[in-house]
C-alpha cells in the first residue's frame, strides 16, 4: 500500500498529460474532417499510400498521416497509464478508469481503421458514414471520460459510492442529452465540410429545401438540441451550487456553469460565421471541456472521499 501511495500524485500527473495528448489528437482529427484530408492516405491502413512513411507527401497526406501518429503515440500513452494503474490498489477509481481508457482507445484504433478501409473519409457523403462517426463520437466521449476520472481520482485514497447522494435520473438525462449533442454536432460539422453555403440565409434555405442529404437535415437540429442540453446541464449546476453536496461538486458545477455560456457563445459565432475551420477547433475543444466538467461532477458526487482527500479538475478545465 506504501508502494502504490508513493506513486500517486506522480500518476495524476502523467494521468493528465495523457488526456491532454488526446484532446490535442481529437482537435487534430476534426481538423483532418474539416480539411476533407481523411484521404490523405488513400484507403490504404495502417501503411499511408502503401508504404510505411510517405515520400514527398500532399498537405492532405500529411494531415492525416500525422493524425496517425499522434494517435498511435496515444494509444502507447495510454497503455502506460494501464501498465502504472496496476500499481493501485484494487478497486482504486483510478486503476478501473485506466482499464476502460485503454479499451475505449484501442476501439479508437479499430474504429479509425475501418472509416479508411470503408472509405468513409474525405468527401463521401454516404448515410453510413454518419452512423459510424456517431459510433466514434460516442467511444470518444467515453475515452475522456475514462481519461478524466482518472486524473481525478489518481491523487487519493478511500474512495466510495454515495448511495444517497440522489440526482441519478437527472444525471443520466443531462449524460444521455450530450452524447446526443455530440453525435448532432459531429454530424452538422460534417455537413458543413461537405455542403458548404455561400451565406447564412442560403444556408438556411439549404436545411429546410425538400430532398436535401440528410446531413443536411439533420444540420438544423443542432442548435435546437444545444438549447436544451443546456438548459438541462444548468439546472443540474444549480442544483448541485444549492445543495453545496461537497466543494469539489459546486467549483465543478461552475465550471461547468462557465463553460456552457462560453460553449453557447462559440456555436453563434461559428454559425454567424459559416463555420470556419479554426472556430470548427475552438467549438469542439469548448465541447469536450463541457463534458470533461460534466464527468468531473458526477464523479464528484457520487463518490466519497475522506474530507481530508482534494481533488482538483484538470487544470484546463479550471481556466476555463
């Protein structure tokens, strides 16, 4: 036990750089969507072109082929969280949540793989292919999730579930509502890459015309589902400031609570702007600190710790 306690704070500090390295390769994965650059590599995986390094490669290619390392150099980080989480003890929040990491990011892997093979990338407007980036937005999700409860709880000792902590439906309505919000916003993004509009007033005409692509379609409902979703995430921040369940709960009730306005503030921006690609970037970070808070929260109350026990959000996460 004294062994494993040495290494703790060590691992929530490794535990965070992890989840940075992944955020900065799913930021960079969107800009490979946004760029029409998932084709850079032809359909060929894991050789880029057909060779191991491609020699005197089209920015496309190099996009996409950096994509892959990064990701692969992701995946490798992740392994080493779940090779140190064996140093904790059993049971230890941070030793479960390392596991799922490494499950959810070979998925990553898998997933990211067949969307070349298939080759649901680039400029291919098939339905399919929004069914299987819903399925990558939600492994995701779920990835920085695991990611974040392990930078949460890498620093402690003692944890345990709050059976009376209540709140479970309105936690699983507000989770189920931004995973919803997320597959709506990758899929109006990809829509936006691939039935770009000269203005705003065209765009709208472009949603709500009789026989458009269903990306398109689906496009208008973006908005619509953030409103609620927001609505939903902030009644949740006011609940959990008003019963003050923990200070760990209300600093990420406000984070939470700050994020939404920024993230609102973002998405009319980007939709009074036709979605440029570095507001694209921005938009989505803004997301997944959204959901990172989210996490963040829940874990925060319903897991107790000895009062004794901090732990802080993720730096990133406090800025914002």
């Amino acid at each position: 036990m004294q062994t494993a306690s040495r290494h703790r704070p060590a691992f929530q500090i490794y535990a965070a750089a992890v989840l940075v390295l992944n955020l900065a390769v799913i930021l960079w994965g969107a800009l490979v969507r946004a760029t029409g650059s998932g084709a850079g590599c032809g359909e060929h995986w894991p050789l880029c072109n057909g060779v191991v390094v491609p020699q005197a490669p089209a920015i496309a290619t190099m996009i996409e082929f950096t994509h892959r390392v990064t990701s692969g150099l992701s995946l490798i980080a992740v392994l080493g969280l779940f090779v140190w989480s064996r140093r904790l003890p059993r049971k230890h929040p941070a030793r479960t949540a390392s596991a799922f990491a490494l499950l959810f990011e070979v998925m990553e892997a898998i997933i990211g793989a067949g969307l070349v093979l298939l080759g649901q990338v680039g400029v291919n407007p098939s339905v399919a292919r929004g069914y299987s980036l819903s399925i990558h937005l939600v492994n995701t999700l779920f990835l920085l999730a695991a990611l974040t409860i392990a930078v949460w709880a890498g620093g402690g000792s003692g944890f345990s579930w709050n059976a009376k902590s209540g709140g479970r439906a309105w936690f699983a309505l507000c989770g189920l509502g931004l995973l919803l919000l997320g597959i709506s916003g990758a899929i109006a993004a990809l829509g936006d890459t691939l039935f770009r509009t000269a203005s705003l007033s065209a765009g709208f005409h472009q949603d709500f015309a009789a026989g458009v692509h269903p990306f398109i379609r689906l496009r208008v409902w973006h908005p619509v589902i953030a409103i609620a979703v927001a609505v939903c995430t902030g009644l949740l921040c006011f609940m959990a400031i008003r019963k003050q369940h923990s200070e760990g709960s209300v600093r990420a009730a406000w984070a939470l609570a700050g994020i939404i306005v920024v993230q609102l503030a973002v998405g009319m921006i980007n939709l009074g702007l036709l979605a440029p690609v570095p507001l694209q970037l921005i938009h989505l970070f803004f997301a997944d600190a959204l959901w990172i808070a989210f996490v963040v929260l829940a874990a925060e109350w319903f897991v107790a710790a000895p009062a004794s026990e901090t732990r802080p959000l993720p730096e990133f996460a406090e800025r914002a």
